[in-house]
C-alpha cells in the first residue's frame, strides 16, 4: 500500500519536535529532533475510468467523496 493520497497526492513530510523544558542547559538552544507527519489513509474501491480500483485516500477527500454521494442520493 503506497503512503500517498490517490486523490490529492497528500503524502509524508518531515517536520521538527521541540522541547521546550529541558534541563540544566535552559539558557541554550532548545533541542530539535526531526519527526514524520503521515497522512490518514483509508483504503477504499473506487471507479477510476470505469474501472473499479483499490486505491488509498486521505480522510479528508473520503469525507469530501461520501458528502457528494449523500448529495446525489438526496
């Protein structure tokens, strides 16, 4: 399963984590470690020029997809 929007192409990025309260050394430079954010992938069946494929999507463009199908039902 690939860590990428199908959609949006929304993806991993890297990001730095930084602590604030440390010990002794508070007159010097807070320190930084590097950390991934990853997306919030869903699995999901989905048409794709009449056909249907497994594809993964972010949580914000199932939501926008399942708004539109209680649109098209309603």
């Amino acid at each position: 399963m690939s860590k990428e929007c199908f959609i949006c192409t929304k993806s991993t990025i890297a990001g730095r984590s930084i602590q604030h309260k440390h010990s002794v050394g508070w007159r010097y430079k807070a320190p930084h470690t590097v950390r991934q954010f990853k997306p919030n992938l869903r699995s999901i069946d989905l048409e794709v020029d009449g056909v249907v494929k497994n594809v993964t999507i972010c949580m914000k463009c199932y939501k926008r997809l399942q708004k539109g199908v209680e649109e098209k039902e309603a």
